[in-house]
C-alpha cells in the first residue's frame, strides 16, 4: 500500500474570492481552484468555508496525500508570529481574524499567515518580475494601495507589520485614467520610497493602463533623483500572491522538519 504523498497547500482570499493551489515539494502544482466567497460574519465561519475547501481538496483525492504545511495570504496587515489578520481589507468583521488558530482547529497541519501584498512580492521575487532581486519594492495600485518591500532577500515587516503603508497614495480606481496630478503625486512618493530603500527593482501591480501611464514617469523622476532602480510591471497578476503563500509555507515546512 504506498503512502500518502505529502503536498504544500497555498490559500488565497480576498473579500470575494477564495484561491486555493496544492503543490508537490518541488513546487509544481497539483490542482489549482478558484471559488467565489459568501459573507463570512465570524470568524467560525470563516474558518469552516476556508477550512472546509481545503479539506474537500484531499477528500476528492481520495486522501491520497496530506498537507506538510498550509500558506494563507490575506487580506490587509496581518500579525505573523500571532497568526492574526489586524486590520482587513476584505469584509466587514475580518479585523483580529485568527486565522492561523481557526484553520488549525480543522485541520492539524502547520499555518503561517502573511499579509496578500507580502506574499504577492514573494511570488513576483521566486518567478516573476522581481526574480533574482535581492532588494526590491512590490506596490500595489488598487482601492487601498500598499507597498512590500524585500531588502538584502528579506521581506521587510515593521515592528507592527505596517511597513509599506501608503496612506498618502492616492486611490486609483481601476478602470478610471489617471489625471496628471494623481500621476505625479504617485512618483514623487513612490520615489521617495525608492531613494530610502535603494531597490534594484520597482514592481508596480494594477490597472494595466493606469500601470503603463505611471512607469515611465516613475522612471524619468528616479533617473533624475536617485537612479539605479528599473519600475516595471508585474509578471503574475492575481497569481502572485497564493505563489508566494506557497512559498511561505514551504519555509513553515521544512524549518519544522514536521514528518507524518
């Protein structure tokens, strides 16, 4: 009878939608499903929707594999060592989701939980436009606009898990062209950023029109003031962020040498 397959499992989750992959150890995903989200006042519910789709993963495998460790992105500031979603930008209620601790009452597996905009450099930094970067700033251009940054290989988190914030960023709405002011407001923050991060890259993620309108402006403005960063625009979209969850938990992993 041959044993079950040990596999990463990488979650993904906005205010809306629901991305769930399983990967074998070399990476490679296994299955990859894409569900809407109902509201999920509480956090009970939260966890057994959640819960619940991760557990039909291995169920429709008919319990051929188990989960070695469990990655989840969420949405907004996200307290790492606790596990917990501080503050988030998905539904109302989400604010001091323990997220960590509610999927564990399902499912006894290591979970480590990430901020959506860290996890999205990650997976832009292992197989994306960041690839090989050592010091690099992922932002995102969305309605609640929010940067990531990795620094000598290593994300930056803050002592409140809030570095990257751009409050003073104006909000782009996707779909909407940009207006001369909102572009040069965002350059001139944005290159602020850089010259105090000295990036070797800038990944800007969003509206691909507002995206294309902003990068050679950002450009021009750090050739003037602080040169050496290229801007460019983000290689994986909406896959950026379960990639680097994955990536997460394959460190979760094998730092905890956890064996069946």
């Amino acid at each position: 009878m041959n044993e079950p397959e040990p596999v990463v499992v990488a979650v993904d989750f906005t205010a809306t939608e629901l991305r769930l992959m399983m990967s074998d150890l070399a990476g490679q995903p296994l299955i990859r499903q894409l569900h809407p989200l109902p509201e999920l006042p509480t956090e009970e519910a939260w966890a057994w929707e959640v819960g619940g789709r991760i557990s039909t993963l291995f169920a429709a495998e008919g319990n051929k594999r188990w989960a070695l460790a469990i990655g989840v992105a969420c949405p907004g500031v996200v307290d790492g060592p606790a596990g917990r979603l501080v503050e988030s930008d998905g539904q109302e209620g989400w604010d001091g989701l323990a997220v960590v601790e509610a999927l564990r009452r399902h499912i006894d597996t290591p979970v480590v939980a990430l901020s959506r905009i860290e996890a999205a450099l990650r997976g832009e930094a292992s197989a994306g436009a960041a690839a090989s970067a050592y010091d690099s700033l992922y932002v995102a251009l969305n309605q609640h606009p929010a940067a990531a940054m990795m620094s000598g290989g290593r994300i930056v988190g803050g002592g409140s898990g809030r570095a990257g914030a751009l409050p003073a960023l104006p909000e782009m709405v996707p779909g909407e062209p940009l207006d001369d002011e909102t572009v040069q407001a965002a350059a001139s923050l944005l290159a602020d950023a850089s010259a105090l991060l000295d990036p070797s890259v800038i990944v800007l993620h969003g509206d691909p029109a507002q995206v294309d309108a902003l990068i050679p402006i950002l450009q021009g403005v750090l050739d003037e003031i602080a040169p050496g960063p290229q801007v460019v625009p983000a290689a994986l979209g909406e896959n950026a962020a379960i990639l680097g969850a994955y990536h997460a938990a394959a460190i979760v992993a094998y730092e905890g040498e956890r064996h069946e």
